[in-house]
C-alpha cells in the first residue's frame, strides 16, 4: 500500500514548520492511506488481479473491479481462453475506452455464475492529485483531533464547542467520490 501523499506536501498544507511532529505525521499519512483505500474499497495503486472472478453478464462488455486497467494478460470464459485482438476487425478482446474493462470483438460474455477469468494490471502510476488531497485533509483532521480524543463538546469561556464525530468530513468524501467502488446489487 502506497502513501498518498508525501510529509513535505502535509505539513506545507498544515502549516507545519518544526520536524517535532515528523513521526506523528508520517504514521498518520500511512493510516489515513489505508482508509482512504478501504473507504473506496480499492486499490488506487497499480497492482495484478490474478485469476479474478466475475459472473458472465451476457453481452460483449465486462467491467473489471479495479481500474484505469492498464493491460490484460489472461482472459477466458467458460474455460476457453480468448486472444487479444490485434485489429479492428480481429476476433477476441481489447481494454473499453474509458480503461474501466473489456470489450469483446466476435465473442461474448457468456451468462453464468464465475465463468470468466481474468488476469490484469491497474491502477494509478501516480497519486491522482484529488486523492492526495482527501489524504491531507484527513492527516489534518486527525492531527488536529488529537488533543480532543472523546469530547463531543466542550465550554470554553461561556462559549460551547461542538466537535464533529464524522469518520472524515463532506469535503473528503467528495474529493473521494468518483474513486469508490459501485457494484449493482
């Protein structure tokens, strides 16, 4: 699991001069990164999918759980395995335009339950910067939570402060948004 943002960058949006903090930060970073993956239920890195299984949906399209998809090396339906297509008018598949899955070219997906197969890698060379983003925003969020671990509210000079209780903030969810997973059910 990649870090999605560096410290310099998180402490330069903090406004964090001194290295006091350094630890602290980077331990922060690794989490905030492993929730950011968990909460869009992804890797965002590149990685290989070996042998993943998808129930065929008939048709000719097939989206892949992990993306952009940057190559296929395997790919069969119903045990038979289909070549990649070399032309525009060659049988077998090619990756979708959008880099979210494949399409079929004189073949389809056959309907079942775990019939097709498919090796592939995706995933982000570098850090998309809206999720570095997110990523420092939560760093800060928890760096700045830190002193107030458990208060709901607190008084303060006749004045009461409400302290959210959110896992991340709206902000964060939106910048996170269009990487989270959706399956239809």
């Amino acid at each position: 699991m990649a870090a999605f943002t560096t410290l310099a960058d998180t402490k330069l949006w903090l406004g964090v001069t001194s290295s006091t903090d350094d630890t602290l930060l980077t331990n922060l970073i690794v989490a905030a990164s492993a929730f950011i993956e968990t909460w869009v239920s992804r890797t965002l890195g590149q990685a290989t999918y070996t042998a993943e299984t998808y129930d065929g949906p008939g048709g000719v399209r097939l989206a892949l759980r992990n993306y952009p998809v940057l190559s296929i090396s395997a790919l069969s339906i119903d045990g038979i395995s289909i070549p990649q297509s070399t032309s525009p008018a060659a049988n077998g598949w090619v990756l979708s335009s959008s880099k979210a899955g494949v399409v079929l070219r004189g073949y389809t997906f056959s309907e079942g339950v775990e019939n097709v197969l498919v090796t592939y890698s995706a995933g982000y060379a570098t850090t998309p910067p809206d999720v570095a983003q997110a990523c420092k925003e939560l760093v800060g969020l928890r760096y700045k939570e830190r002193d107030r671990i458990g208060f709901v509210s607190k008084a303060i000079s006749g004045e009461v402060v409400t302290y959210s209780q959110k896992d991340m903030s709206e902000g964060i969810k939106t910048l996170l948004n269009s990487y989270r997973e959706v399956r239809p059910i």
